[in-house]
C-alpha cells in the first residue's frame, strides 16, 4: 500500500517525546507511518533514589518510560539498537566499549550499517535526526546524527545503482532560538550557570545556540501541546514530570510550530518557506 513514512533516528529514550512530542501526534493525525530508531537503552543518567523503584538497572527504567511514551505517541514501529548510553564527553562511561560513541568512534561503518537496516526495513521517504551538534552536544547525539547521515547518503548511493529503495529528505529537527534565550535569561535570572543547565547539568546552552543551523520546515504543533507534555511527563526520570505553569505557558507560546532545517536534497537558501516535510516527495509503496 502507499503510505507516507517517517523515521526519525534518535539516541535515548526520551529523545522522542522532549524533542518531537507535539509533532509525532500531528504527522500520526495526518495518516504519516513513523518510526523511531532509540540506538541506546539510556543506561546512564542521574536518576533519584525515590524513582528507581522496582527496576533492576536505570536502563530498565528508562525503557519503561519509552513504553509509557508510546500510549501517546503512537509508533507504527520502534527499533531499539541496544547501544549503551555513553553520558558526557569525558566521562568514563564514554569510553565503554559498547557505548555508542565509543562504537562510532572505532566501528563507524557497523553504525551505520545498523541504521541502513532500518531504513531498509521502514522504507521512509523522510528521515529526521539531531542537528550537528546534536542539539546540545551529547556524544550519542552527534554519534546518531553522524551514522543516520551517512546510512542515508549510503542508500542513496545503492539506490543511484541498483535502483533499489532510498529515502529522498533529510532534515534535522531545530531547537527554537527563542526558547534558548529564554532559558539562558531564566537561568542567570535564577543565578544558574547557563552553561551547566539540565538535570544532569551536561547541557551548555550557550553553545546550543550557536550551533542553531537555518529553519527551512515550520510544522504547526499547536493542536497537540498537551500530548507533548503527557509523553514528556512519561520521562519522570529525566525531569519530564517537572513541568511548571510557566514553562506551559512558554511552550504555548513559543511552541507553535516545529522547526526543520533541511539537508537533502539540499536548498539554496536559507528561508523557512516550507509546512509539510513530505510536499514534494514521490510516494511509493514499500518494496
Ligand atoms: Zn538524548
């Protein structure tokens, strides 16, 4: 059958609903297929005593928290990787040999073979990944983003030969400016350090904005605020359930369209004049 598919190619459980939570509903209410590739289980991460409660590792949690996600934003399929969670640049649970920056590091082409199969297997015509920065710069970001490139412009390529299956867009999702200013702004309001902000203080929102990349995509969310903030109080363990009044009445604020900077094919300027990642794709049945 013809359909519209979607992947999007993320590292941890919660990635998901703190990124995209308002705009997976929206493209699902539309008829689009998504996918989700979650490459780690989130085995590392702070998480309170009070929380751990019956599971047996934090990873173990945090996937029950990815499932709890899952009643709202409904998936036609997620394909886990098992990476392990390599936490921050430098920590020592990023040089674990299965954590998934050590894996892109030293086996990059594995990496990227791994997200291949799942394109393969899905069939998207539209991919969306972290920017190049990884949004904040988490290792396992960039890692992902790096692998779901190079995946794409390898099927690609197999495509230009074998006429076989390739996706056609990629796009990065884009953190609003805005909202990073006002973050910065609260936190020196609250005498904070913006640049150790986040419940693991391993998000450097100074450097997140300079690494914002052009806006070329503007998917209107507005409608689906509030499943956004249900998937996001899923990831409790994260400070998904630390939502304040304030911070809704942000989000209502500045939260109105979702932001995309596309990669392929590549645009010639720099303008966000497009509302709907699939508008110019040939839609094609899965092979
Ligand atoms: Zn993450």
């Amino acid at each position: 059958m013809v359909s519209r598919r979607l992947l999007i190619s993320y590292a941890h459980p919660d990635d998901e609903s703190f990124g995209l939570g308002a705009a997976i509903p929206k493209w699902i209410d539309d008829g689009v297929e998504v996918f989700l590739i979650c490459a780690t289980n989130g085995d590392v991460g702070h998480v309170p005593e009070a929380l751990r409660g019956r599971f047996a590792s934090v990873a173990e949690l945090r996937l029950s928290e990815l499932a709890c996600a899952r009643q709202y934003l409904k998936f036609k399929d997620v394909f886990m990787l098992g990476y392990r969670d390599s936490g921050m640049t430098g920590s020592e649970t990023a040089s674990h040999p299965d954590c998934l920056a050590f894996r892109w590091r030293h086996h990059p082409a594995q990496v990227t073979e791994r997200v291949a199969e799942v394109m393969r297997q899905a069939q998207p015509q539209v991919v969306i990944t972290f920017n190049r920065y990884g949004g904040y710069g988490h290792p396992d970001h960039i890692a992902i983003q790096r692998a779901t490139s190079r995946a794409f412009e390898r099927l690609r390529a197999e495509a230009a030969r074998d006429d076989a299956y390739a996706p056609q867009r990629l796009y990065y999702a884009a953190y609003p400016r805005i909202s990073l200013r006002m973050r910065i702004w609260r936190a020196r309001l609250k005498g904070q350090d913006p640049r150790r902000m986040g419940i693991n203080q391993d998000v450097d929102t100074l450097k997140s904005l300079s690494h914002i990349e052009p806006v070329h995509a503007r998917v209107p969310i507005a409608p689906y605020l509030d499943i956004w903030e249900k998937a996001s109080r899923c990831h409790a363990s994260q400070g998904g359930g630390r939502i304040t009044r304030t911070s809704r009445l942000l989000r209502r604020l500045l939260y109105r369209k979702q932001g995309f900077t596309r990669v392929y094919p590549p645009p010639n300027h720099d303008k966000a004049d497009e509302d709907d990642l699939f508008a110019s794709v040939v839609l094609n049945e899965r092979g």
